[in-house]
C-alpha cells in the first residue's frame, strides 16, 4: 500500500449491503472470490517462477540476466505501487485495476512465448509493474466495497491466498515444467486471471461513481520520479554485471557502486527520515524488514539453483525445499499469532533475525564444505520460522508508530522497503555469482554477502520500538 493510497473507507454503492454479512455472503461473495484468486495467482506466479528459473537459464542460456529476471520486477513493481495508488486516489480503482491486470497480463505472455533471455526478463518488467500496481488497486476495491467490520476478514482471506501458493506454487510449477514445458508456467495463468476478474466486475461498475472529496488529489509526479530513478538505478545495477560477463571495457565495480547509491538516494523521500541511518523506533522498523528480507529472498532465488546444479536435484524436488520454508513460515505466524502480548515485539523480531541469519549461514557452509543438500534444505525451515515470527510483528509496530495522517505513507515504505531491499539485493548477488570463475565459489559468493545483509538485520533489530504514536 503506497502513502498515495491512503483511501478513506466509503459506503459502498452496491444495493441492500449488510455490514454483518460474511465476505463470502451477498453481496460480497463474487468480488470476495474474485479479488483472493488474483491474490493467489500474482503470488503463484512469484514463487513459481522462483523454481522454473534454473531451468529457464539453462534453457535459454541466460545466466548473465538470472538475478534480473527477479530483481527487476521488484524494482518496477514499486513503480506500479506509487502509480496506482494515486490514479485510484484521483479517479477511483476502476480503471488502475483494469490496467494493472492487463500489464500482468502481457508480461505473462511476453514471458511466456520468450525465446531468448533479454525478451523473458522485459515480460517479467511488465509483469512485475502490473503485479505491484493490482495489489494497491485491489486493496483501494476493498476500501471502497467492504465495511470497516469486514476489512480484517478480507485481508485474513488476502494472506491465506499469500500461504496457499508458498505450500504448492514451487512443486507444482516443478511438475508443470518437468511434464509440459516452462512456458507454460506463465502461460497457463493467463486463462486464470481473466475469469478471476471477471468475478469483481460487477461491483466495478459502481465502485467510482461516489461523491468525490472537494480537491481531487494531484499527481504525485514527485514520488513517481523518485520510484522510477530507483528502479533504473536497481536495473543498471544488473547491467553491471552484465558488463563484466560481456569483457566490455569499462568499471563495472564503479558503475555498481554508483546505481547504489543512486538507488539509495531515491527511496530516502519514499521512506521515514532516519531509515538509511537506523534511527530508533520506526525508521529501524523499516530498514529491518528490509535487510532481512533482502537477505532471505536474496538466498531463496539461488537455493533452487544450487541443488540443480550441484546437487543434481530435479526442479520438482528442489521446489519442495522451499516449500518447507513456506511451511514454516505459515506455521510461525500461527504461533506468533496465538501468543500475542505474552511475545515481545522486540524479542520476536530479534529471535527471526537470529534464525534467518543461522539458516543462511548453514547454507554458506553447505556450499563451501561440500556437506549433504539436507542440511541446507533443513537450515531452510529455520529461516522460514524467522520470517514467520518478524514479519507480521514488524507490520504490527508499523501500524503502532503510525497516526492517522501516515499509515499510508509507513504500509507504503515498509512494502518498497521489501520490494526495493530485495531487487538491491538480487543485483548484488548477480554481480557476485559472476565474479568467481567456479559455481561452488559463485553460490559462496551469494551466500556469504546474503549472510552480511542479514547479518546487518540482526545488528538494527535491538532498535526497533512498539510505542504507540497514537
């Protein structure tokens, strides 16, 4: 959610609305269904590709693009956020929404029907700038279609469709590559997206036709420059690596170092003052869910990757890895959920940054000491437990340090704070897999710089706060 998209709830204009109803009662039972299934596809989507990608880099010989193939949706996926949530803002969730689902859309195809690697990862630019713009139109939909009493229900449905594709996405897009073909792994959810929305129409047709605020909020151009310098620096980042591979005669290091810190530079208006520094209380709420969460997802998309190659795994199996961490991650969040108040905020997110950082140090080991795959895949369930237990408690301190006049601006620096940290984190890793000259080196390489990023977690976690500001 993008401070842009800080909607105030309305009365929804579909007729003989009860607000005790059920999300899955009329009138909400359609757009309900409709609304969770474009969830749970965008989110197969991600964790598919995450299995396929090996096989799509050997397939294609693109090696040199694997880490942009991901980072690079992460980085216009923000693009996509700031986008939409003020074309919702000015002119109601209609339109953004037709146009983030027909942008997913294409990339799907473009992906899909790619026949080279430069053409894949320009599909997964598209796809990655609609994803992230149907989120934010999607939670304007809920605002504007669900009473207040309903809005916890609906989010709860929104993370389960989350849950859902983290426990079957990796081993069943493994099966679909393995029997069908890759391409039908983006092809396929092509037929799915269509129906999905075809489901929330209905309540589409009323939804903007609602007495509008006396100032019609202008475009935030501002934020939309600053989002779209951090995604061309986070791409140049990529390019850098490319570089190198190429033999280009040039200072990939200087050019590396330089979209850092343009990439830094730019999120610094999209964030809290004090988050690149780790100021105590919200600004280290957020940079920590960003070192960590780059640090896992940076070693995730290699992980799959080094039991391929390495370890001989088919795509099937090494999908089932994650699938583990997905496990425990669900379960984590249970737990963490049930206890409540008897678990600190604090003590939560310190213990998940311990067990990330234990996770993908094993990983490291693994790789570097030659050990069993099974230690690596077991690390793996203690780095889904960790994120289990941080995750949900960091955007409950969000929310905690938030008044009512940033909720917005916070939900949206802590979602580019994931989407941005993770893409920064993917390009470095892509330039650090090329720089050795053996794969066990190269995956080394991954997993020792996701360790530091994690490492650094670890250090800023202590900072963070659960005062209220309210």
């Amino acid at each position: 959610m993008t401070s842009d998209q800080a909607v105030t709830v309305r009365d929804s204009t579909l007729p003989a609305t009860d607000p005790a109803a059920g999300i899955l009662q009329r009138p909400y039972l359609w757009v309900t269904i409709g609304a969770c299934a474009l969830v749970f596809l965008a989110a197969f989507e991600s964790l598919a590709v995450t299995t396929i990608m090996p096989v799509v880099s050997r397939d294609l010989d693109g090696a040199s693009l694997y880490a942009l193939a991901f980072a690079g949706p992460l980085a216009t996926g923000v693009i996509g956020m700031v986008a939409a949530g003020n074309w919702s803002d000015r002119r109601g969730p209609t339109a953004p929404l037709y146009a983030s689902v027909a942008l997913f859309v294409a990339g799907l195809l473009i992906a899909g029907t790619a026949a080279s690697m430069p053409v894949l990862v320009a599909g997964r630019l598209v796809q990655g700038l609609g994803g992230g713009a149907m989120t934010v139109a999607l939670y304007v939909v809920v605002a504007r279609v669900y009473p207040a009493l309903l809005h916890p229900k609906i989010f709860a449905a929104f993370a389960a469709a989350w849950v859902i594709p983290s426990l079957v996405g990796p081993f069943a897009a493994g099966i679909v590559a393995q029997v069908l073909s890759w391409h039908w792994v983006f092809l396929g959810v092509v037929g799915l997206v269509v129906p999905a929305l075809v489901m929330i129409v209905p309540v589409l047709r009323g939804v903007d036709r609602q007495p509008q605020e006396s100032s019609i909020p202008s475009w935030a151009v501002g934020r939309l420059a600053w989002a779209g310098l951090a995604a061309l620096a986070v791409l140049a980042l990529n390019l850098s690596a490319e570089v190198r591979v190429a033999g280009i005669p040039a200072a990939p290091g200087v050019l590396a170092a330089a979209a850092i810190v343009v990439a830094l530079v730019a999120v610094r208006p999209l964030v809290p003052r004090g988050t690149l520094t780790a100021r105590r209380g919200l600004p280290s709420v957020i940079l920590t869910r960003g070192l960590v969460s780059s640090a896992f997802f940076g070693a995730e998309v290699y992980l799959p990757y080094l039991l391929i190659e390495q370890y001989e795994f088919s795509p099937t199996f090494a999908g089932l890895t994650l699938t583990g961490g997905a496990l425990a991650w669900a379960a984590a969040s249970a737990i963490q959920g049930r206890l409540g108040n008897r678990l600190d905020h604090r003590a939560a997110v310190r213990l998940g940054s311990v067990l990330v950082l234990a996770a993908i140090t094993l990983a490291l080991v693994t790789t570097a000491l030659n050990w069993p795959a099974a230690v690596a895949i077991a690390g793996w369930i203690f780095a889904g437990g960790g994120m289990g237990l941080l995750y949900p408690r960091l955007s409950v301190m969000t929310l905690a340090l938030s008044t009512k006049d940033n909720e917005g601006f916070n939900s949206s620096a802590m979602s580019i704070s994931d989407s941005l940290g993770g893409a920064l984190a993917l390009a470095s890793t892509a330039i650090v897999f090329a720089a050795f000259t053996t794969t066990a080196e190269s995956f080394a390489g991954v997993f020792a710089l996701a360790a530091v990023l994690a490492a650094a977690g670890v250090a800023v976690a202590p900072r963070v706060s659960a005062r209220t500001a309210r």
